[in-house]
C-alpha cells in the first residue's frame, strides 16, 4: 500500500533581532507585568481594609456581633436569672430546676421554649433586639399567676446598678428594696372582698339516671369543648361533660346494672375510663387496648355491674394530657361512704348513727384551661360552704391535676376515714390533708364554732399572688342556729 502524506505548509522566516532588541522587549514584559501586581496586591489591600472596617461597623451596630446568652431558671413557681443584657443578638438558655413542667414565653415576640420537663434545658433565639423591657412568663395555667413572670432588661449601654443586679420586677416594690405596703394590703384586701363572686355555670351536679326494663341505671353523657367561666369574667375553652366542670356525679348502689351512653363532641377521639371503679376488662376504657377509640360524632356505651362500694371518679383516658387537664372529669360513687361510726379516734367519739348534714365532693386541680381551681372554680368564683353550728360534714377530695395539693382547713381537725375508698384500719385526725395526683381522700369534721373560716391549698402560690388573692382557696360560713 502506498501512503500519501500531506505536504507540511511553507514557514514564515522570523524577523532577525538584535540583542538589544529582544532585551529591551523583555525590559517592557517584565516591567508591565510587576505593575499589574503591584495594582493587584494594592486593590486586595483595599478590599480587605474596607471590609475589615464594615465588619467592625456591623459589629458596633450589634448586626454581627456574638449572642448575649442570659441564663433563665424555672422553678415553683419563679423566674431566676440576672435578666439583663445588650442590643442586639440575645439568646436564652433556659433550664427547668422545678419539679413540675414549665416554658419561657417572651410576650412581647411571641417567642417560647417547648413545655419543659424537670431537669430539661432549652435554647431560645430572640435575635437582634431594640432597647427596651420584655415581659417573660410560663404560659402553663396557674404558673403566670403564681409568681412566674418576670422582666428582661435590653439596653445599649452595660447596665450597671439595680439593673445589673436583675432589675426589680416586683409591681409594688420601691427603689430601695422596701414594699409600698399600703397598695399592697388594699390590693390583697380588695382581692378578698369579692369573695364570693357570681359566675355562669355550676359543676358537680348529680346525674339522674333513667331506668331500663331491666332495672339498669343508664346514664347519658356528652363530651364538648364549652366556653366555661372560671373567674369573673375570664371565659376559658373547656372540655367537658354534659356543659358542666366537674362533670356530673354518677351515684349508683351496690349491685346496680350500670349503663353509660357516650356522645363523642369533641375535636379528637376520646374513651372513658372508670377510674378506681371495678370492671370488667372490656370495659375499663383504654383504648385501643380495650377498645377502639370514640371518634369524633360517634356514640359508644359502657355496661357493667356496680359489684363494690368504691369512691372513684371517670375520665377521658386518650389525649388526657388535654382534655382531662381542660375539665373533662368526675365523681363516681358506689354505695354509701364507709363511715367510722361507734369509734372513738384520739379521744373523739363518732356517734354510732353518724350521719352527715352536708356531703360534698372537693374536686382540684392545677393545670389546663381551668388551672388553679377548686371544683372548676377560681376564687373569688369558689362556692362557699354554708353551715350552721354543730353540722358535721363529709368531704371527697379528689385530684385530677398534676401535683400535689396540701388542703388545709382553719379551725376544724378532719378525720381521714379512707383514702381512694378504702376503710382505713386506723382513722386519723389532720388539719392538712396532703393529696397526690389520681388519689381520693375521704373526710369528716365538725363544724362546732361560728364565723367564716378560710379552707385552701397551703402551697401558698396556689392562693395568693401580688395582684391578690385567687385559686384554691374558699371559705367555711358557719353560723349560729337561727340567725
């Protein structure tokens, strides 16, 4: 094979040059070339001065500088901190040292931790913000009323004095530490000589039952949300059974063929469980282990024989961190109270045909729409109990909040006969009856002195806050027969 290679083009001869030519050519490259790098080197110098100088203005300004962090503490029932800091970037780095669950709200932003567990820790970014004060509190019901809200101080100069101390963020405090006592004491009076208030709306009623063919008790309920008066004129968003907080009390007889009918109004699916009730275990309200869930606009039915004397209550057991803590619980009663009649305890003698003059139930609670509350009621709106001298009287303390309540009563020892419906073996007299979450206390006193006798919680942020007087806290109005 014959290969045909393509002829190379023709070259151009080259220009004959000097030495002093190409020296000079090379003089003016190089020369050109150090003065671009010179141009270069001064224009990143003065890109990197100006932006040196913008950061240092940003960071004068407060645009870029580091967060001020603040450190907050929650506790029962107060806000702790040195709650001070500069314009510009804040963070708050808030932790929970209580024993109950609790958030930071920054009002004037809107801003808030989630609900904190004991023990638990949040950061929370405020971002760049102005001179000026911020109010902070706990949004959980109850807590911002008992002490939990407090003041940050943002200014733009180091603050310095009281203000470095934390500031005062008491309404009724002076500048030098002292109380304006005479506002004070009108205030809490005032707070006092409302009581008692009228409010709409009365919880706690008994519910009649129909009666089937076959004897069986039935009962109808509905669960809703409601708007519910807890103080004067503070409406909340209930949830409750029949329009009613507490619920209404069911009461049936030892032997008793029990029927409940159940109407599911609510927004979420629900149940009923029968709490400290015997049942069988279809019938213990747990869903979905013992039953499908109550959807919305559903009816379901509970039946069951009422076979021991019990001291229970029912409530909603699905979602019931909402809609228990919102209202929707109650009494339930087998039989007649195991009273102690005939004994004699420390020295006191019950008579042998006791039987109370007034029966009530004493429903708390601490959390929820309703809050602070004693039978869905905050004072000045708690109902007083109206008695003449000599009445004895049965109470059921019932807790359906999250914490534990001492109720302390002036005046009067109760005797503690049983405790979630079971006869105690030693009955025992107490002026503070202390009751945990879930748990029922079954009482009696007597009522031997006229006047009006104050019965409240005694942790004493349940009862009183600088505002006055509220929560759980009512009154004993024990007259003289005929006056």
């Amino acid at each position: 094979m014959t290969v045909i290679e393509k002829p190379a083009p023709p070259r151009t001869p080259e220009p004959e040059q000097s030495d002093n030519g190409r020296t000079l050519g090379s003089l003016i490259f190089f020369g050109m070339t150090a003065l671009l790098i010179a141009l270069v080197a001064s224009l990143l110098v003065i890109g990197v001065i100006g932006l040196l100088d913008d950061n240092s203005s940003s960071a004068s300004a407060g645009g870029t500088a580091a967060a001020t962090t603040v450190d907050v503490t929650l506790s029962e029932f107060k806000i702790d901190g040195s709650l001070v800091a500069q314009t510009g970037n804040v963070n708050l780095a808030v932790s929970n040292s209580g024993t109950q669950q609790h958030n930071l709200v920054v009002e004037e932003l809107g801003s808030e931790t989630p609900l904190l567990n004991a023990g638990d820790s949040a950061d929370l970014d405020l971002g760049s913000l102005a001179a000026g004060n911020y109010t902070l509190f706990c949004s959980v019901p109850g807590h911002r009323e008992s002490g939990m809200e407090t003041t940050l101080i943002v200014s733009t100069d180091p603050p310095t004095g009281e203000a470095a101390a934390g500031g005062d963020h008491t309404a009724h405090q002076n500048a030098d530490g002292t109380y304006d006592a005479e506002a004070m004491d009108a205030q809490m009076v005032e707070s006092m000589l409302k009581f008692p208030a009228e409010t709409a709306g009365k919880g706690n009623q008994i519910l009649e039952p129909e009666i089937l063919a076959d004897g069986t008790k039935k009962f109808v309920l509905e669960a809703s949300v409601i708007k519910w008066e807890v103080a004067p004129g503070e409406f909340v968003d209930a949830w409750a059974y029949n329009g009613m907080v507490p619920g209404p009390q069911i009461v049936v007889d030892v032997g008793d063929k029990v029927q409940v009918e159940i109407t599911n109004n609510t927004p979420l699916g629900t149940d009923i469980h029968w709490h400290g009730i015997h049942t069988p275990n279809d019938q213990d309200g747990v869903s979905p282990f013992t039953q499908d869930p109550i959807k919305v606009g559903e009816t379901y039915t509970y039946e069951f024989v009422a076979t021991d004397p019990a001291i229970g209550m029912y409530h909603a057991h699905l979602h019931s961190q909402i809609s228990v803590l919102n209202g929707m619980f109650a009494a339930f009663r087998i039989g007649e109270r195991p009273y102690p009649r005939g004994q004699t305890i420390s020295g006191v003698t019950i008579p042998a045909d006791f039987q109370p003059d007034v029966e009530l139930p004493m429903v708390l609670n601490d959390a929820g729409t309703i809050g602070l509350t004693l039978n869905g009621k905050s004072f000045p709106a708690t109902e007083p109990v109206v008695l003449e001298t000599g009445d004895w009287v049965a109470v059921d303390y019932y807790n359906e909040g999250l914490t534990a309540h001492p109720m302390h009563q002036h005046q009067f020892p109760q005797l503690v006969y049983a405790k979630d419906g079971i006869p105690l073996d030693h009955p025992y007299w107490a002026d503070t009856i202390s009751i945990a979450p879930g748990e029922r206390y079954s009482v009696i006193f007597h009522a031997t002195d006229p006047g009006v006798w104050v019965w409240h919680c005694h942790i004493l942020t349940h009862v009183e806050r600088e505002s006055g007087m509220f929560g759980m806290v009512t009154a004993l109005v024990v007259k003289d027969p005929g006056t």
